[in-house]
C-alpha cells in the first residue's frame, strides 16, 4: 500500500521561492474584471475609531484574516490579541463591554457559531452587550471543506434572543454597515467578506439601513429575495435573464434578524409574481425558511415559491468557483434554474 499520504505535505515554491496557491485557497468572490475596494470593514473601523474612542478590536490570532490588521496598525492601544481562544476572546469582549467599550470581536464563523457559541449565549447575548462579532468566511467562501465552511451560522445564530444579523452583500455595505452596527447598542453578528471585496452596490444608489429590506431592481416575471454575496449573483442573474426576454425583480435583505416582513410581503403582494430565495447558506434555517414563515404567517400565496441556497450535507473541498457550480449558486447557476422555474 502506497505510504505517499502520510508524508508531510510538500508546499510548491514558485521560481522566486514564493509559495504558490492550492485551488483551494483561491477564496476571491470578485470576477476578473470587477470592481473592487480592500479590506473595507478594516478601513472603516479604523476610521470610525477616529471619532470614536469606546471602540476596540479584539480576534483569536486571525487580525489578519479578517482585515482587522488595518485597525491594529491605525489603533495599536486598542487592539487585542487573544491567541487562538474564541471562548476566552468571546469572554474578553463581554467583559470589557461592561466597562463602557464598544467591542469589535472578528474571527472566522465557524469558530463563532459553533466553537464559541454558548459563550456568546451566556456572556454577550443574554446581557445584551454592545458586542460585535464579525466573522469571515461565512457559508461557502472558503474551498478548505466543513472545518471552514460556516454553512449553517444564520441558522444558529437566529435562534438567539436579542442578538442583530448582518449579512453584507458588497464592500459598500460593509463599510455603511459597520458604522450603523458601532452606533446600534446590542450585541450583532455580522458576516464579513474580506480582502478585496466587490463593489456592486454603488451603482443602484444604495445606502444601508439596519433592519430594513431595499428593491435594487423591478421586474414582473419573477422576484429574487437575496442576502449576502448572492445579491451580487441575483443582480448578475438579472442582467443576463434581461437579454432572455425574462425580467425579474431583485429584493435585497441584508438584516437577517430583526427581519423586514412588511417589505418582504408588499413586494410579494404586489404583482403576484413567483418568488424565489437566494442565500450562501444551508437550504435549513435561513433566509429561504424567514421569508416562507412570514409568507405563512400572513397568508400570503405567491405564485411559486423556491430556493436557492446550499444543500444540508457538509460540502466538499476545491476552488470556489468549481464549488459554486456545484452546489447552484454562481450566477449561472442561477440563471439555470430561474430559467426552469418561470418558465
């Protein structure tokens, strides 16, 4: 039997002894040609910061990985190290908020919503601190497999009284959003998109605003409620259905909780036109289910409604773009299947 697979793993030096990338790491959202703006929540709260001196950055050893490393460098006073201890960084940050901070605690989701979950419940949500947790790799935007991907993180975390949940679609709204969460008192889980994030949103004359659901585009064929970087794919879908004759309406929702029912329902109401979800996150618990619970609850019975979301299994490893073909969210998948549904 081969022993090859039990050897320490060889790293590829390029012919400058640089480390060349695995299809795995390629962990861009962002097209070839599109626009981009780095680190945004990084530079936004370094900048917030300015004015501001209740705020402060705390991570578990990922300040880097989570564009935090820009706010280190403008705030070294204000900055904490905590190691690799979510628990210990989520205690931290409970206890400091009591002492009048305004806490911005980042690590990866997977460690937020799972690891550290029950130090959150306890420490942050039951007392309602002013914490902010902000956390990278949400849903399938890593090609690293289940110990990264953060599929299921919107489904843990709406369980949880009291706390707020952002789901960002674009570097625009991490920077507007970052502001509105440092001036909101109460604890907020915010999906974070990092290092070179897309730039969408900027061309539908969009502002954010907590807790509530904005029309980016109308359309009487069909109705795309999406959150997060699925925005930027419905928005990507739309455009191409345009070309089919298909014109569909794209109805972005970056609060996940507390949830804007009343737009979610008179957009729903108003045409009478299929509805259909889109969400980087497990198909269970998430976006897909709130709108269909608020359907359900005010008895309102659009024409179709389905989802696009992830399948509930633990997803494979690979390059992103392989992966969002796979598992139905890259925009032509999404055109695909918008496609079958209206027509």
């Amino acid at each position: 039997m081969p022993l090859d697979k039990y050897l320490p793993r060889q790293v590829k030096l390029g012919p400058n002894g640089e480390r060349l990338m695995t299809s795995a790491m390629i962990a861009s959202i962002a097209g070839p040609d599109q626009r981009t703006k780095p680190a945004p929540f990084g530079h936004a709260l370094a900048a917030l910061a300015e004015s501001n001196p209740a705020i402060i950055g705390m991570t578990a050893d990922l300040s880097k990985y989570t564009d935090l490393h820009v706010f280190a460098k403008a705030h070294p006073d204000r900055f904490y190290q905590m190691g690799m201890a979510e628990q210990v960084l989520m205690g931290a940050a409970a206890g400091m908020a009591r002492e009048g901070f305004t806490v911005f605690a980042t690590t990866y989701a997977v460690f937020a919503s799972r690891r550290a979950y029950d130090f959150i419940c306890m420490a942050i949500a039951e007392e309602s601190l002013d914490v902010k947790i902000v956390c990278a790799l949400p849903g399938l935007t890593t090609g690293y497999g289940p110990s990264h991907q953060a599929t299921e993180d919107l489904a843990i975390f709406r369980g949880l009284p009291n706390m707020t949940i952002i789901d960002p679609c674009d570097a625009l709204e991490i920077e507007q959003a970052t502001a509105a969460i440092a001036a909101h008192r109460g604890p907020v889980y915010m999906r974070l998109l990092r290092g070179n994030v897309p730039l969408v949103l900027d061309e539908y004359g969009y502002t954010f605003e907590l807790g509530k659901a904005k029309l980016l585009r109308d359309g009487p064929d069909a109705l795309l409620i999406s959150t997060g970087l699925m925005t930027m794919r419905a928005l990507e879908a739309a455009r191409a259905l345009e070309k089919d004759r298909v014109k569909v309406g794209v109805l972005h929702v970056p609060t996940i909780k507390p949830f804007d029912e009343a737009t979610i329902l008179k957009e729903v109401n108003r045409i009478g036109r299929p509805v259909i979800t889109l969400e980087n996150h497990t198909i269970v618990g998430g976006l897909g289910e709130a709108v269909a619970g608020a359907l359900m609850r005010s008895d309102t019975r659009p024409a179709r409604f389905r989802q696009i979301a992830l399948p509930d299994q633990f997803l494979d490893a690979g390059a992103l773009p392989t992966l969002h073909d796979r598992y139905g969210i890259s925009a032509s998948e999404v055109v695909r299947r918008v496609k079958e549904w209206v027509r």
